[in-house]
C-alpha cells in the first residue's frame, strides 16, 4: 500500500484522525528534531521541542489548510520554538550576569563569570571576522531582535538571503566555540 502524500493526512488530521496524526508524526519528527538540534546543539532540549511542535500541530489541527507545505509549517514552527528558548536563556543569564556583584561573587561565580567573559570575547571576535554584511545581519537579528523580514527591508534584501546569513553566522560561531 502507497502511503499518502502529507496533503492527505493533513486533511484526515483536520477532521481529528488521530491514525494520520501519528502517520505524519512519525514522517517528520526525525527531520523535526534534527533540524532543532542544528539550531540549539542540545540534543534533549531538541527532543522536547520537536514533540511541542507536534503538539502545537495537533492543537491548531483545525486551522491547517491540506494544500500548503506541511513542511514549512513544521520548520517554521520548528524555528520559531527554538528561536524562543535561546532568547529566554540568553536573557536569563544576562539578567543572571547583572545580578552578580564581583566583590561579592563566590569562587564558583567568579570561575563562571571568567568562562562566560572569554566566550563572550571568543563571540565577539567571531563576529568581527564576518564579511560586513554577514556581521551586519546577525547583529541586527541577535542583538536587536530583529526579524530577517525586517532586516531584509532595511538593507534591500531577500528573507532568504537574510536567513542564508544568519544561518552561516551561527554556523562559524558553532565552529569556533566547540
């Protein structure tokens, strides 16, 4: 028997059939996950993430439109789940970071405050090794929390290409921090 193409399910989906839920489920979430993993590096937080996304899928299922691409659905949602937590850390440790008083630090945090200065220098030199444009990008979508919409139209550029750098910007910083 042929399986049926995503279009399909995803309509046996939007009537509540679980059979097809699990169906896609089972033909996506590998990619799901492995494409989180690219984006975090963290293997359990990845697991977790993509059974959100699917979750997600399964209680938006009546919204779901059979004749669009299941799987830029998915990537997007996948994207935009990751996206969120690296913010949330990111802004966790900074509001950690400001909290920390250097007379008062324990040994511990004061070992930690090291680690996390010479990274944060490693990435910032990373950074500036960038092709202008590359940094540009990154800087804008990382440190001003912008959206690659929104920088494509400010530098008159396609959100592809906006995407294509930010993804080569985290792959260089992936590289030079492990």
């Amino acid at each position: 028997m042929k399986p049926l193409p995503d279009s399909e399910l995803v309509a046996e989906v939007k009537k509540g059939n679980q059979r097809a839920f699990d169906a896609l489920f089972l033909r996506w979430y590998p990619q799901v996950r492995r494409f989180i993993l690219s984006l975090t590096g963290d293997a359990a937080l990845a697991e977790d993430l993509a059974q959100s996304v699917f979750m997600k899928l399964w209680n938006v299922r009546s919204s779901l439109t059979p004749d669009q691409s299941l799987r830029n659905y998915l990537f997007v949602l996948s994207r935009h789940a990751a996206l969120d937590v690296l913010r949330s850390r990111r802004m966790l440790l900074c509001k950690q970071l400001d909290e920390v008083s250097p007379e008062v630090s324990a040994p511990e945090e004061s070992s930690q405050m090291a680690e996390y200065n010479e990274t944060y220098s490693r990435l910032q030199h990373v950074v500036s090794e960038m092709p202008p444009q590359r940094q540009a990008i990154f800087k804008m979508s990382r440190f001003e929390s912008k959206s690659a919409k929104e920088i494509a139209d400010s530098m008159g550029l396609s959100v592809r290409t906006v995407e294509k750098h930010i993804e080569l910007a985290l792959k260089d910083i992936r590289r030079s921090l492990n």
